[in-house]
C-alpha cells in the first residue's frame, strides 16, 4: 500500500512545475555578482547604492513617524499611495512638468520603482506587442517584458570614439536615427526609455527626446520612462522630462524612486507619475498583486519631499547638494582609474561609470569560444583575486549582443571618501605588480 502512494506520488512530481512564462529568464546577474561580492569583496563597487547614510531630516521623519502619536501609520493605508506622499508627489511634478495634476489618479507609489516597472509591463504589454528597449539598459526590462508576453527589440547606443585622444563621454554613445525609427512598426506598443542611463550615465539631449517623442507620436507608441536618476545630473546639464515635450505627457509613465532621490534604497519606495488613462490600469496590477508598500516608510518620504519642496532650487535643498557631492566623487574616480590607464567613460549623470579594462586584460587569461562574455570573467576574477567588485557591462545587454561590448566594467561611485580611496589603492597596487613583473 505505502510502496503504491510513494510511486504514484513520483510520479506527480515529474510534472514541470514552473509557468511557461519563467522559461530562460531564471538566470540573473544580480544574485550571483552580490553573492561574489559577499563573498570575496573588500571594497564594492558592484551594485548600485550608497554606503553613506541617507540625509538626517529623512531618517528623522522615520524616526518621527515611528514613535509619534499617530499610531495608524503602523496599519494598511491608501492602497495606490499614502495620501500625504501623493499630494506632495503630485505639487512636486506639478512644479517640474508644468501642469495640474491630481494626486488621486496622476500619482501611484509603488514598492521601489522596480514594482513601477513591473505595473507598467503588466499593464501595458500584451501577448506579441513589441517593446523597444535601449542598450546598454538596466536589466530587467528584458524579463519584465517577456514575463507579460511581450517581445524586447532591442536598439545600440553606439560610441563615437572622441578627438584628440580626450576620454570618452557617455554623451559620445548616441542612437542612430534610422536605426532607432527602423525598429517601430505596428506591433510596437511601448519604449522604455532611462535617462540618466543607468549602467553609461548618459543623459538624453533634447534632439534625442525629440527624436524618441516624435516616433511616439507618429507611431502611436506609449513611452516607459524611467527616471530613478533624474536629479544626478552633472556639469550643469539638465535632465529633461520626455513627458513635458509635445504630445508625450499622454502617453508617457514617468517612473521614480526615493531609494536613489534620498540615497536609501532599502525603503523600496517608489512611484509614477502620469495621465489616469495609463496609471488606471497600473492600478488593476497594483491592487492585484502587492496591494501597497510600508505606511510608514510612505510617511517618512512625504516629509522628505515636503522639506524639497520648500527649499525647491535653494543650495539647502538635498537634490541640489547630493549631485555636487557625486560629481566630486565621480572627478575623483575618473581622475584614478585614467592614472592607472583603465580608461573611463566621463558619466553625465547617474552614480555609475563604465571604465575600459584592456590594459588589464592580459591578467586574466580568456577562454576561447567560451559562452561567458569576457568582461563577466573579468569581474569575477577581479573580485576573487584583487577584492574589488564591479558589475560587467555586457551585463547590461541582450543575449544576442552580449559579446558586442566586452571590454568594459561598471564602477557605483556612490560611496563614502574611504570606500573610494580604498578600490583606487587595490587599482594601483595592482598596476605596479604588472609593470614590474
Ligand atoms: N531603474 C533603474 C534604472 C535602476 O538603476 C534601478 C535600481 N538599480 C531601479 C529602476 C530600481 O529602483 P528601486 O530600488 O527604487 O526599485
């Protein structure tokens, strides 16, 4: 009798368990680059987040909604945003895109803007729409994609190498018109788009926004425009809402994220912004699935905001003092990486940089007709035997393109003075070893 269960419960067991929706995106860069990193790292440089603390007056408000009177703050709220973070969310973006908007149905906070993006795919993508996704691009926007059924077309920024043997610029990667209007058609339903470009740091121009817009408007495209990075731009450059150019704003969902605004990334909180008759079905996703993210957290995130909005272009404000302070950290590792000869792409926004490894490369033996891209062991055998993490860039590609870009790694130079110094000390080290030996 137990002999006849245990064989008939076998053979239930050989059924596939996973959805047909998981097949060949169950890989991912990021749970094995933090392991490494976990594992071998002395300095990381890897995944994209800060090692110094998020600004006092946030971490205040937490600490003032967490033991204040309002002991609600500790139960369910508004399922589509804490009502205090999509008022001010909703006078904010008011200010930065120039008209009304109501918090209700023009605002929606989500868990992190990794949750905004999921909504968005959800809610906008169906079996056999084409989306147009930019390379090099963060990556889950692939997956996300196909999990909804949609088909990724993907489209290169391609580097123009600079002049007069300066370094390169992340505003040298540019799309190439024809290539970028060959990739609309019919079935394309949506683009994504994500300026400042997290891994290059490229910011849009506005001839390339217009260019997106207007193959938007003629083809009847909705635009995902995911904006984590908007207030790390550098050098004085503006970062410019695609939503505010002519005949975006509906049909564009401009993606957010207080992780990255507010250098707290573990909050998770998020949001986006844009026209009810998009965000409406956002709503069906969200309800559906996480309902809502922390109250509390929600809270803590409207008080930041509120604060912003006061001191709103003031030299107090924290999205006027966290770019200075980066761009300071980005001149410095640029100026080390370019004194070892590992040759940076100049970021102009963001809180990455890609930087060239040639120069390194004989170190680590390739392998020939290997399927791992180059860069991918590079990073590995960096982390292993030097104890610097980085990301590699190919990480950032389809697989069809994976081996078109092997030569570069990804550096988040969102870290304190010691971090930095620290991986530029590994990077000299082990320059000298190598004109020594
Ligand atoms: N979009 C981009 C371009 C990002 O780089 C990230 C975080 N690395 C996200 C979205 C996700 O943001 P969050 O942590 O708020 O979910």
């Amino acid at each position: 009798q137990t002999h006849f269960i245990f064989h008939s419960l076998q053979a239930k067991m050989s059924r596939p368990v996973q959805a047909r929706r998981l097949e060949g995106i169950d890989k991912n860069i990021w749970v094995e680059f933090v392991k490494l990193a976990a594992t071998y790292s002395k300095v990381n440089l890897g995944q994209g987040f800060p090692d110094f603390p998020a600004p006092d007056f946030l971490r205040e408000a937490l600490m003032r909604a967490l033991s204040g009177g309002n002991h609600m703050l500790h139960q369910y709220t508004r399922a589509f945003g804490h009502p205090p973070l999509v008022k001010v969310l909703a006078q904010f973006f008011e200010k930065l895109l120039g008209r009304d908007l109501d918090p209700m149905t023009n605002v929606m906070v989500t868990v992190g803007a990794y949750q905004a993006l999921f909504c968005c795919f959800q809610a906008l993508v169906d079996e056999g729409d084409e989306v147009i996704i930019i390379e090099p691009f963060f990556d889950c926007y692939e997956p996300m994609v196909k999990m909804a059924g949609g088909t990724p077309v993907f489209v290169p920024l391609r580097p123009n190498p600079p002049k007069d043997g300066k370094l390169m610029s992340s505003a040298d990667w540019q799309l190439d018109p024809a290539e970028l209007a060959s990739k609309f058609s019919e079935r394309t339903k949506a683009i994504v788009l994500n300026s400042p470009n997290n891994p290059l740091g490229k910011v849009f121009s506005r001839g390339e926004l217009g260019l997106i817009a207007e193959l938007c408007v003629k083809h009847d495209v909705l635009c995902i425009s995911d904006e984590v990075y908007e207030w790390l731009v550098y050098d004085g450059k503006q970062h410019i809402r695609i939503a505010s150019l002519q005949g975006m704003w509906e049909r564009t969902v401009i993606i957010g994220s207080a992780g990255k605004t507010f250098s707290a990334t573990g909050w998770k909180v998020g949001w986006v912004v844009g026209p009810d008759r998009l965000l409406q079905h956002l709503r069906t996703v969200h309800q559906n699935s996480v309902y809502h993210c922390a109250t509390i957290a929600q809270e803590a995130v409207a008080q930041g905001f509120q604060r912003e909005l006061m001191l709103y272009g003031k030299p107090e404000s924290y999205f006027v003092q966290l770019p200075k302070e980066l761009q300071q950290k980005r001149d410095w590792l640029v100026q080390s990486l370019d004194g070892v000869g590992m040759k940076p792409i100049i970021p102009e926004g963001t809180y990455f940089l890609v930087a060239d490894i040639s120069p390194f490369k004989s170190d680590v033996p390739d392998v020939p007709n290997s399927e791992e891209p180059y860069d991918s062991r590079f990073a590995k055998w960096m982390v292993k035997n030097k104890g610097l993490a980085a990301i590699p860039l190919s990480a950032f590609y389809s697989e069809a393109h994976k081996n078109n870009y092997t030569n570069f790694i990804r550096f988040c130079f969102a870290k304190e003075e010691a971090t930095l110094k620290a991986a530029s000390d590994i990077l000299q080290k082990w320059k000298q070893e190598k004109t020594s030996s």
